[in-house]
C-alpha cells in the first residue's frame, strides 16, 4: 500500500480537521473573552440566554449539547460571577429556571464586538461561511442520529 492509500493519514481524516480547527477557533476567542471575563463554554450558554432568557436547565442543555454534569458547575460559575440567577420553577419544583441579571444583560453590550473579530481572522468569504456552516449542522445532525 503506497502513502496516498493509507485510510489512517492523519491529514485525511475529517475528524482531525475538524479537531485542529476547534482549538484553533478556541485559542482565536481566548483573549477577546478574556476580556469579558467568560470562558467559551460560559460564552456560548450566555449566547444562548441573551437569545431565549427564561429557561430551564435542561432546555439550556439540549440547545448547548451539553449534560447536566457538565452545565450545572458552569452556571454555578456564571451564577457567583452574578451574570445569572437559578430558580426552582415555582410550577414544577424538579426543574431550575435560568435567568439574566441586569449584569448578564449588561454584558451583551460587551460582547456584541467578538463575532465579527472572530469573522475578520477567520479567512472566508460570508458565502464560504455559510457554507461550512451549513455543512457542520448537517454533519452534527446526521451524527446525533
């Protein structure tokens, strides 16, 4: 079997493109979240809050793809930062309701900037964009099938 028929090239698997530029992507937002105090995953559920407030852990959970053991210590975290509140759901006590402070409201402000640094390195075009986006929802779907 010659170099270029080895299905175990590293450079040819789709996972390790896709690992590599994950940590990529994690290294790029590091200091622009640095400056808002939040670490990515802490990011991404305030990203999510600021579009739908209001919700219980378990609908954050399925949004952010994340189980509860690793989302409950993150909102401890965001909680004792005072960015958000957890409140037992005064109709169905078995669940916890995540809200915005004033101080988590506030912080959007500060963090409306980081997507289009984020965009100015990232090296595509709007339509190249698009594109992988739709490509990796695709992918995320047909592999949590």
């Amino acid at each position: 079997m010659t170099n270029a028929e080895d299905p175990l090239l590293l450079d040819i698997q789709l996972c390790f493109a896709l690992y590599s530029a994950s940590l990529q992507m994690t290294k790029l937002y590091k200091p622009l979240l640095n400056e808002i105090s939040l670490t990515y995953p802490q990011y991404v559920t305030m990203l999510s809050l600021w579009e739908t407030d209001g919700v219980t852990v378990g609908a954050l959970g399925k949004r952010l793809f994340l189980d509860s053991g690793t989302l409950t210590p993150l909102l401890k975290r965001l909680e004792a930062a005072s960015l958000v509140t957890r409140t037992r759901n005064a109709k169905d006590e078995r669940q916890v309701m995540i809200r915005l402070t004033l101080k988590g409201r506030a912080l959007k402000q500060k963090a409306a900037c980081i997507p289009q640094q984020v965009g100015a390195r990232g090296g595509l075009s709007i339509s190249e964009f698009l594109t992988l986006r739709k490509t990796l929802k695709k992918l995320r779907a047909a592999l949590a099938a």
